[in-house]
C-alpha cells in the first residue's frame, strides 16, 4: 500500500484538535509518508444548515463554516510552500452526501474545480423515518433518538445506509479528480454500544454490489483507520473481510488515517498494509 494518507483533517473540523496544519505535515514527514491529502469537511449547504435536525453542538461542529474557507485554502498554500519538496502535498475536501441537496454540492465543487485535487465522498447523514437528514456517528443517544425503531432491526437500517452510500457513489460530482469512496462501514462506529450484529447475507449481497460499482465509476475506496480508535467500534472501515473483497475486485484502496489530531497521523497504517500484503501474497 502507498503511503499516502488520503483523508485528514484540520483545525477547521470542529471536531477535533486545534493543532496547526503545519504540525501534521511535520508529523506526517516524519513517519516517512510520501502523499498528503488535506480533506476537510467541506462546508455544509447553507439551506441544508437552516432546515437542520438533530443536535445544535452538531450542526455547528460537523464541518467548516463557509466564512472560514479562503482560511482553510490560505493554510494548504502555505504548506504546500513550505513542505512541497519533502512531501507531496494535495488539495481537496471530505464532502458530505446529503440527500435532496446534490444541486448545492454540486454547485460548491463545481466553484472550486480549479483548487480541487482530490476529494472523499461521505456518509455522514441519514434520513429519519419523517424524510429529515440525521447525524448517525455523532452520539449514540442521537442515533437512538433518531433511528430507535431501525436499530430493533439493525439490517434494516444497515440496508438504508447501504442505499445511502450507493446514492453517493451515484452522484455526478462534475469533478476530473481522484474521488474517494469514504469510510463505508461508518454505521458500525457504535456497534458495541448497540450490540449490532454482523451483517447478515442480504446486506453483504448490497456491499458487493457497492464494491461493484464504486469500481465501474473509476472510483477509489478509504481505508480508514479512525474506527479502531472509537470506544464502540475497534474494527478499520471497512472491515479486513470488505477490504479483501474489494481488493480481490480490484478496487484501488487508500490509507486515510482520519486523522482530527497529529497523534492519530499514521496510526495503524502498518497492519493495514500488511493485511494487503497478505492478501497480495495469497493471491
């Protein structure tokens, strides 16, 4: 597996530390990466913003206000100035999927088509059973405030996530770019607090299909390591078994740490090689 780390995170995110973007690039250098791809939560849809359900602390902390972006461009320039003879360093967002809002996304990328180098395409919001986009790894009490009746049938909501990211892999970005498929077993974050089950037959028939296309659209697959550190969750998204059949598929996959801190930079990234390696062994 190159190393690359292909979706990380900055001050900007809300969520995380508030360690300067310089630190991570050191820190990355340092661990002998030699690909860097700044993704911060692109900014939300300021009508998606006005209609938001769910907590306000979310609403506020889920990616970066429109107010703070030439910030977030100025700071990937300057790093880029600094550290681009020691480390390749590219440009570009983690977006957010959000169903009924694809004009307005559409619309930001299609503004910053020049700056964008590359991007992660997410799931972080679903609809509820009243149509309303809910944050599903924001909290366990907000995803059982929100999907309570799902969750008494755990495949029934894993298939209404499924059909969520396949919405995403559909979506026409108008982008010429590396795009990205992001952590796709992300509504398992809280699988230990829930006691979630596996996925059952039907569900793995809806991943392979996801696998399936994600690769016909010439896309790419995060191989994220951010669900080992969560309490709840201990597993990469996708998991090893995911990550096999993807790679049996031929689907590029890439290393993301996730990383909203310079400590979590590079975190597990050598079993995850490793497990490739294995594989590429073995086949």
């Amino acid at each position: 597996m190159q190393k690359k780390d292909g979706h990380t995170h900055t001050m900007y995110s809300h969520h995380g530390s508030q360690e300067v973007l310089d630190a991570y690039i050191e820190r990355a250098i340092a661990l002998g990466f030699d690909t860097y791809v700044v993704t911060e939560h692109a900014p939300l849809p300021e009508k998606f913003l006005a209609n938001f359900v769910g907590p306000q602390e979310s609403r506020d902390s889920s990616a970066m206000a429109l107010s703070e972006l030439e910030d977030y461009q100025a700071q990937v320039a300057h790093v880029q100035e600094k550290y681009g003879n020691q480390i390749n360093i590219k440009r570009g967002f983690e977006v957010d999927y959000l169903l009924g809002y694809e004009p307005e996304t559409k619309q930001f990328l299609q503004q910053h088509n020049d700056w964008i180098d590359e991007i992660v395409l997410s799931v972080h919001f679903l609809p509820d059973r009243h149509g309303n986009l809910i944050p599903i790894d924001y909290d366990p009490e907000t995803l059982s405030q929100y999907y309570a009746t799902e969750l008494l049938t755990p495949q029934v909501l894993f298939a209404k996530y499924f059909d969520a990211v396949k919405q995403s892999v559909n979506f026409e970005t108008g982008l010429d770019v590396p795009v990205r498929i992001g952590h796709i077993t992300l509504i398992r974050k809280y699988q230990k607090y829930f006691d979630l089950p596996p996925f059952d037959d039907s569900v793995h028939r809806q991943i392979t299909e996801l696998l399936t296309l994600i690769l016909e659209k010439g896309f790419e697959l995060d191989f994220n390591a951010a669900g080992f550190s969560k309490p709840f969750n201990g597993e990469s998204y996708p998991t090893f078994d995911i990550v096999a059949e993807a790679y049996q598929l031929g689907l590029p996959l890439v290393y993301g740490s996730d990383a909203h801190s310079v400590d979590a930079l590079g975190l597990h990234f050598p079993e995850m090689a490793e497990f490739l390696e294995n594989i590429s062994v073995d086949k």
